[in-house]
C-alpha cells in the first residue's frame, strides 16, 4: 500500500525532497503523495521529523 501523509504534517517538504520518484507535492494545508506513482520506498518517512508519512 502506498505511503499517505497524516494530519502531523508541518509542510516542511523533507518528504517532497526525499521522494526519488517525485510523487509527493504541496496540497491544501500538507503534503499529498499521489498512490499511483509511490513505490513504497519509506524515504518520506525516513525524512520527516514528524512521522506523518505513514503506510
């Protein structure tokens, strides 16, 4: 299952930077990773200082 980001975000774009595939982009409020394009890779949750990133 593709990785979604919870309420936590603080739009800090750690996620955004770290994706390799470039499924992560700047929604209303928190980032949004696109599940068509997200390879479960984890470097979103490696990355956030938050933990928001969750699959």
């Amino acid at each position: 299952m593709a990785y979604v980001i919870s309420d936590a975000c603080i739009s800090c774009g750690a996620c955004a930077d770290a994706c390799p595939v470039n499924a992560i982009t700047e929604g209303d409020g928190k980032y949004e990773i696109n599940a068509d394009t997200c390879i479960e890779c984890g470097a979103c949750a490696d990355a956030c200082p938050v933990d928001a990133p969750q699959n």
